[in-house]
C-alpha cells in the first residue's frame, strides 16, 4: 500500500531531524495536496439573507482545505486522504459577518485489496463559530492565529492527516498531531468556543488532548492494530483480521478504565456501529461475540439494538 511507503518516508525524515538537528517545516519543498475533503454548507435555516455568501463560504473552504500543502508528505490525487465537512448555518449576522454553526465531519480510508472505504473518525462540532466576510481569502498563520475559520479548519486538516497516518504505522501521525495541539495551545485567546479545556468532553481541546495523554496510549494502540493488522488483513484471512479487531476492543476496554471521562471510546463505537456489526454478525465463535458484545454494551448502551445483532 503506497499510503504505507509514504509513512514510511516520513518516519526516515524524522530520523534525520533527530540525528542532524535539519528539519523541513510543513508545507515545504516537494510538498503535495493531503486532503480530498467534500464541503457543503447548509443554510435554510437562515432567511432574508442573499445565498451568495453561503455558496462564497463553501468555495473558499473546500479550496482553502484541499488546495494547500499541510505537511511534506507526497500524495498522488488519487492517494489523498477522503474526508467530509457538512456544515450547517444556523445564524448568520449580516452585520457583523458573524456565523453561528454545527459542523458534521467525517473522514475514512481505503481498506486493503477491497473496494471499501472504512470510517477513521467521525463526530459533530457544535461550536463551529466564525466570522467570514464575503471574498476575504482564507489565510493561516499558525504561529499567529487571529481567525477562528482557519484555525478551526486547519485542527480538524492535521487532524484528518494525524489519524490517518496512526493506522498505517503505530503512532505515525505523532508529528502531525503535535501541531494539532500547538493550534489548540495558540487558540486560547481566540473569543470563540470550543477551544478551551473542560468547556465540553467532545469539544476541539478535549479530543486532541484524550488522544495524545499517556493514559488513553490504548486507544491510540487501536487506530493502528484496528485498520493495519485487522481490516486489511481481513481480505487474507478473516478469521484472523477478526481476531486482531476482537484484541482492539478490550484495548477500547481499557482506555475506557484508564480513562472514565474521555469520549473517544463512546465515539468510536457510535461511528463504527455498523462496521462492528457487519464483523460479527454470523462470524466467529460464540465465546469471542459474547466477549464482544459485553464490551461494546457496557461502553455504549445507547447501541445496544445493534450490538445485540453481533451475537446472532
């Protein structure tokens, strides 16, 4: 898979940074487009109001997203990372320029020797907040932020390249997600919500933050052993890609216990609900679904109508 060759390119990068002290920023030299993100803004809530600005607001973040480099990662067009922002309006201050949104986003990657696309983090940002005047371009300085916009989408660009990396080598997306937490450390004194620690369990700061803290390295242990040695080895051998996904959930168990008040175990199981059920539905021995079952039911009640279709 030419995505793991990629990482693997990164990896040998790093190792001259740690030994040579040289370092090639973001975005530099030889740099490609990452990111293949699907935009859509929604406004009929909004009345009165001329839709030029909407449909502006959607052209200038999908090109702002997909048109620029993140890292110095190569991808070939058909190699970038799929992903997708439904944002939807449900104010808009024609005043001040000022929008009050929530932003569903979701992106996934391709399984290996299959034509199917598996789900790598999906959630609902309720404080999607920002000013936006219409035809001002998109600008982003991550040393010095001072749009909400941007910042917003930049966190949730490296985000999307972070966790994709982490399922194709342990813990290869560590780069990346520490600029993820820089942009989070430098939106602090932005006005907006969603950037600050204990506001919300699901906001910005808190994934970031549950993500990379030591106590939740099972989680993180998931993202890799799920996709890499699970999913893509599924088309091999399913019973045993389903044997590795099967040690992923008692890993989710376990930052689960190390860390009670994180909700990256809730939603992973929310976002993987169907996946999970499709894995065992009619597959694997009694013991390893009930094993199973017992797990995902005492992480996700809420589920509960589908996990009982895993012990089926």
């Amino acid at each position: 898979m030419r995505r793991f060759i990629i990482f693997i390119a990164f990896f040998t990068i790093n190792l001259i940074n740690v030994f040579t002290g040289w370092h090639i920023p973001f975005g530099g030299w030889g740099a490609s487009q990452e990111l293949n993100v699907t935009v859509k803004v929604n406004h009929t809530q909004v009345q009165g109001t001329n839709t030029s600005v909407f449909e502006n607001l959607e052209t200038a973040i999908r090109e702002f997203i997909n048109n620029r480099s993140w890292t110095d990662l190569q991808f070939k067009k058909e190699e970038r990372i799929d992903a997708t922002m439904n944002i939807t309006v449900k104010k808009y201050d024609e005043s001040t320029n000022f929008f009050t949104c929530e932003m569903l986003f979701q992106c996934s990657r391709p399984v290996y020797d299959s034509g199917y696309n598996s789900v790598v983090f999906s959630m609902r940002d309720g404080s999607f907040d920002f000013t936006y005047k219409e035809y001002d371009p998109l600008e982003f300085n991550e040393n010095n932020l001072d749009n909400n916009l941007t910042a917003m989408l930049a966190y949730y660009a490296y985000l999307f390249i972070g966790l994709d990396l982490d399922t194709f080598s342990p813990k290869g997306g560590t780069d990346v997600l520490h600029v993820v937490e820089n942009i989070v450390n430098s939106a602090q004194s932005l006005s907006e919500p969603g950037w600050k620690a204990f506001d919300d369990s699901r906001n910005r700061h808190a994934i970031i933050n549950d993500y990379m803290e030591t106590s939740m390295e099972p989680f993180r242990e998931l993202m890799y052993k799920y996709y890499r040695e699970g999913l893509d080895e599924m088309a091999n051998n399913a019973d045993r890609g389903r044997g590795v996904i099967t040690d992923c959930i008692k890993l989710l168990k376990e930052a689960h216990s190390n860390k009670p008040l994180s909700s990256l175990p809730q939603i992973f199981t929310d976002f993987k609900r169907d996946e999970l059920v499709n894995i065992y539905s009619g597959h694997g021995t009694e013991k390893e679904k009930q094993a199973v079952y017992d797990i995902l039911s005492n992480l996700n009640a809420s589920q509960n109508t589908y996990w009982k279709k895993i012990q089926k």
